[in-house]
C-alpha cells in the first residue's frame, strides 16, 4: 500500500492510501503515526473506503516523524565529498539527529537558509519504522520496518563545513528543510526489488531544471536498512514513525559530491527545481525560492583565563 498525507483546498489535513489518481480517505482525525502506533496501518489502509481525487491536493510529509536519523551508507559518496574514506567509517554506520520540524512535503518550495551561499540537495531513501523495539539484530529490524519513502536532505554547505570544523554538528547547515515524500510505501509492496544480497535494488535519480545531475542504485549502500535499524536501537530505542534516512547516494546523489570531484557546477539558486524519482517510491519537486538574511549574532567573546575570587553577592 502506498499512504499518503495530504492538505485538502479547504486546510483540512487527511490521510489514506493512493490508488492510482485517487485517494481513499481514512476517517478525519486519523493520522498514519497514529496507525503506525496501534499496530494498525495495513488494517486500516485495506478498510479505506473515502475517495478523492489526488488533484489540487498538496502532499505533506506521509508521517509526522518524532526523529529524524540520517546515515552516511554510501562509500561513493564520502570519497567524494572527503577525497578519502576514514577507516572510521566501515566499522559501524554512522548518523546523526537532524530537525522533525523541518520535515516538508514533496512539492513544497524550499527558502535558501539564512546566511547561506552554496545551497545542495542529497538524494536519499528512508526507512520509516513501524513497530518499537531495543537492541534489535538486523534479522528483528526487518519486521520493525513499516515501510519506505524518498528524502532530500537539503545541506547549506557553506554553514555545514564551517560548524563540523568545531568537530560537532551539523546544525545550522542542515535543520531548515527535509523532503519527505511522496507517500509511504509499505515494505512487502518493495520485497519485488531485493537482490540475492538482501539489499533492496532501486533507481535512483536527481535533476535540477530537468538536466540529470546523479544516478545510482540504493544496492550499493554499504549496509542494508536492518543493519541501519538495528544499529539505531543499540543501548537505546526506536519508536513508530521514526525516520531513518540513507544517507546520500553516490554518481552525482549531491553537488558537493561532485565538487569534490573538480565539478564547478553551481549552487542551488532561487528558481532551480530539483527532481528526484525513486523506482518504486515516486518522485519529488521542490522549487528553491528566496530566503530572509540572519539576525546577526556577535561572534564570542574571548574571555581571559584569570580567575580572580569571586565578589560574592552585592547586598542593598
């Protein structure tokens, strides 16, 4: 089944499951976290019985995620973007948290983020969990998979590096916009794509302004989702509705990638529209519009290592 989170002309935000240029509501009131939560998305999806046309309809991000893990799996791609891969990076696949907040739909236009001059896209595919569990194997996060969907993990690459030289971040670099969409494809609806290597084999492309930038396959991850999954719930838990991304594929999956390649392609820039299709997942849109210049914020202050007693409290 393939859930989607839509806008209604008149504000009213509704779920259900697309069937072809149509979709079947689920009652009012009723969200896909909250389904994910009972246990209960593929009973209610097999009940929708509210039809709508798709059309004039605006897609919002098909869970509202309460976490957002987002991996680096693609070797290809920290070869580009580091010249060399650490050693540090095979032994375990690393994440970081970025903002639930931030989470947009698939044809939402996105703002360039305040401050910022090198604007990219990261083409990736996430894996939304369905049912909670802790230090799970990788045989056990596969049954805690709900299902997939396509992310862009929109990356200011000017702020991003600046910060990640404090060794710690990214934060501001990444945390105004994440594309979620278009819809949730259940798990079994993708079990077709998996190779003998237990890797889920989808296509995976990129455009901006209708040139192909990347193309590559989410087979040449590094780990599969399960080790993704489980890795995530060691020492701690995941929940229903986390989302936990790929990481960005290689062969063009971002600019940055490609210039560390030597490519002078340019940043992203108001107008630009980036295209990503997925094999079995769909497509997103995202137009880049104009953002707003960033309230100044005075740089620290550089403060003496003297440690003079302390005055003690100033009686009246």
């Amino acid at each position: 089944m393939r859930f989607a989170t839509v806008e209604e002309p008149g504000g009213d935000v509704r779920c259900g499951v697309v069937d072809g240029d149509t979709l079947m509501r689920l009652p009012a009131g009723t969200s896909v976290l909250d389904l994910l939560r009972s246990g209960t998305l593929l009973e209610a999806g097999a009940a929708a019985d509210d039809p709508i046309s798709l059309s004039g309809l605006r897609f919002l991000p098909p869970v509202d995620a309460p976490t957002v893990r987002d991996f680096v799996a693609f070797e290809e791609h920290v070869e580009g973007i580091a010249g060399v891969v650490d050693e540090a990076w095979y032994a375990a696949p690393t994440f970081y948290f970025t903002n639930p907040y931030a989470l947009i739909g698939a044809h939402d236009d996105v703002a360039v983020p305040p401050g910022s001059h090198r604007l990219d896209f990261e083409l990736e595919v996430a894996a939304v969990i369905g049912a909670p569990g802790s230090d799970l194997t990788p045989e056990q996060a596969r049954h805690h998979i709900a299902g997939y969907t396509i992310l862009n993990d929109w990356s200011a690459r000017d702020l991003q590096f600046r910060e990640m030289a404090v060794r710690l971040g990214p934060c501001k670099g990444k945390d105004f916009a994440t594309t979620l969409g278009p819809v949730l494809v259940t798990a079994d609806e993708l079990e077709p794509y998996r190779d003998p290597d237990g890797f889920l084999s989808l296509g995976m492309t990129v455009a901006v302004n209708g040139t192909e930038i990347g193309r590559d396959l989410l087979s040449n991850m590094a780990w599969p989702f399960e080790d993704l999954v489980a890795y995530a719930s060691r020492g701690t838990q995941v929940r229903p509705g986390d989302v936990l991304g790929s990481g960005t594929c290689g062969n063009g999956g971002c600019l940055a990638e490609l210039w560390g390649r030597g490519s002078e392609l340019p940043p992203l820039a108001p107008g630009d529209v980036v295209t990503m299709t997925v094999d079995g997942l769909g497509a997103i849109a995202n137009t880049v519009v104009a953002g707003i210049g960033p309230h100044p914020i005075p740089a620290a202050r550089r403060r003496s290592r003297h440690r003079p007693a302390s005055p003690g409290p100033t009686t009246m």
